[in-house]
C-alpha cells in the first residue's frame, strides 16, 4: 500500500515561508514524477511544482521564483520550499506521485497567509 503523508502548513504572515514535506511510504517503481498542487476555497485544483525522474522541475508561473520543489531520494521525500509567500497562495496543498500505471494523491496539508 502506497501512502503520501503530507505535513509542514500552517499560518504564515505574508512574506514569510513554510517548508512542506511529502513523506512516500510503500513499494514503488518507474516514477515518472512528483508535484505539489494546491486547492483554494471555489477554485479548482492546480499545479504548484513538479518534478520528474530526470530531474527536471516545471513551476506555475505564479510561484516562479519564490518556490522551490526538490526530493530527497534516500528519505522518499520531496520538499516545497515556498518563500516570499502571498495572501493568495492561501489552499490546501497536496502531494501527487505519477507512474505509468498509478497516480496517488496525499490527504492535503492546509497553508494561510495571513496578518
């Protein structure tokens, strides 16, 4: 049984930054990537950040420059490091890990920017 934990949000003041973390447990094979998305309040889900087997890294163009999605391989994590943050980065977040033959999605970790 795959699991995607993730953990790090809370409430930050605008300009402030929060590390969230995607612990993957379970036995997995052919990755071809991982991403954050986030969901605000009547918005659909979007594309925050991902990362690919080969290393690659795509960001939305709203983030570009003040998030940063990396993965530690040997801890089955990957990281969002989000900085300079915004009131309208406010969502739940979530953790998805793509393969050919499966997309898991975490439980959502909440973040809100505000003063």
């Amino acid at each position: 049984q795959v699991q995607l934990v993730e953990s790090g949000g809370g409430l930050v003041q605008p300009g402030g930054s929060l590390r969230l973390s995607c612990a993957v447990s379970g036995r997995i094979f052919s990755i071809n990537g991982m991403g954050w998305y986030r969901q605000a309040p009547g918005m659909e889900r979007e594309l925050v950040a991902a990362i690919f087997s080969s290393g690659s890294t795509n960001y939305a163009d709203s983030v570009k420059g003040r998030f940063t999605i990396s993965g530690d391989n040997a801890k089955s994590t990957v990281y969002l490091q989000m900085n300079s943050l915004k009131r309208e980065d406010t969502a739940v977040y979530y953790c998805r890990l793509r393969g050919d033959l499966y997309d898991y999605w975490g439980q959502g970790t909440q973040v809100t920017v505000s003063s």
